[in-house]
C-alpha cells in the first residue's frame, strides 16, 4: 500500500499525465469475454473456446480475437458474420461480469487529486470502451478512446499521441500503462514511460523481456513512480 501525498509531504509530480488501457490493466473483463465469445461461436454452430484459451486471444482488439476463436480454415467471409454478430450481441450481454481491479479507483481518484490528468486507450472497439468506463470507472478520466477510423490499434502509436494530444500533455512527461507487451511497444513508440501491470493477462516477465520501465504490482503503486524522481 502506497502513503497518499497529503501523509507524507511528497514533492511535484513526475507525470503530466497517466494514460490506461482498459482489459486487464484497468478491469477484468475476462469473463464478459468468454461468454460473449462462446455465445457468438454457438450461434455459428462453431465449439467453444476455454476460458485461458480466450485469455490467449485477448490483448490485440476484437478481430483478433474472433479470428483465434473460429475454428482453423474458417473463411474470411465468416469471420467478418461473426465479428459483426459478436459486436451486435455485445449491445445485449454487455458487461455483467466485469470488475475493476482491486485499487484501480483509488488509483485514478488519487492522481486526480494530484492533478495529474488520465485518459484511456485500448484496442477493444471505441464504443465498448466508453460502455466500460462509463459503468464502472464513471467520471474518472478526461479522455476515453479505443480502436476506430483514425485510431489504429497498438502499438501504433497513433492513438496514444492523439489522447496526449487532447489531454495538452507532452509524451515525455507522461505514462503509459498496460498489461502486454503490445502495451509496453506503443508507450515506447510515442515517447512514454512505459508500465507494466503484473496483475493482467500477461505474466510479468513478458511485460520486462518487451522493455517495461517498471513493472508494478499494485494499482496504487503507480503513485510512488510518480512521486519518484524521474
């Protein structure tokens, strides 16, 4: 547990701004995955995935993960019916099962009332991402995006420049934070400080062997980087 700065007398920020992804950095959607996935596999008659086999596809957005999912020789046509029909039930199950990680609201809280302004990036699709935050992490960042027309998915950069851009924060005065690898590569790519979180889909050696420049345990963790000399 990390003493809050009013306890200690801690100095200026580290950070301008901390940007999140959402799927195991944020929440635990996990389980709103497997059942959205094996619900739309059903519909196609197709046999369901496992829990730590929809584990393994999540991470890189939604068409990956559909394309993992279907059987191997499915044909590209079928895919796009299913990915289009996984999103459409997505609108129904929504996201009854998912969770924010232990910490992460005190986390988000905290930095906040250390005026170091937040923002969200992921690669699942944009409108699932402002659903998750806005059910379970409401009013707690200043800017939301995910994968659309203009936003390529990680680790292209793009995405990650264009939420510092919004919040008015220069990359090399900000972080990026994640669970994957693919996190840690996108940071790097747009000029951030790169953190991986040890209690996502990744394990933490994979998160160190791609280049973090830390690897935390504990949302509020995150805290005493930003109290730390850079």
């Amino acid at each position: 547990m990390v003493a809050l700065r009013d306890e200690v007398g801690l100095g200026p920020n580290r950070f301008q701004a901390v940007v999140f992804d959402l799927d195991g950095t944020l929440l635990d959607t996990l389980p709103d995955l497997v059942l959205l996935t094996n619900s739309t596999l059903e519909e196609f008659g197709f046999p369901p995935r496992t829990a730590d086999e929809i584990h393994s596809f999540v991470g890189n957005g939604v068409r990956p993960l559909v394309t993992q999912a279907v059987p191997e020789g499915t044909s590209d046509e079928t895919i796009e019916e299913i990915l289009g029909r996984w999103k459409s039930l997505y609108s129904v199950l929504g996201n009854k099962l998912t969770r924010p990680y232990p910490g992460v609201v005190e986390l988000a809280t905290e930095l906040r009332a250390r005026q170091v302004v937040t923002g969200v990036l992921s690669n699942k699709f944009e409108q699932g991402v402002i659903d998750c935050v806005g059910e379970y992490l409401p009013g707690l960042f200043e800017v939301v995006h995910g994968e659309r027309d203009g936003i390529p998915r990680k680790p292209d950069p793009e995405g990650l420049r264009l939420v510092l851009a919004e919040l008015g924060c220069d990359a090399s005065k900000s972080a990026y934070v994640g669970d994957s690898p693919t996190d840690i590569a996108c940071a790097h790519r747009a000029g951030c400080f790169a953190i991986g979180v040890s209690w996502g889909y990744h394990d933490a050696s994979e998160l160190r062997e791609a280049g973090a420049d830390a690897v935390v345990e504990h949302p509020l963790d995150i805290l005493v980087l930003n109290d730390s000399a850079a």
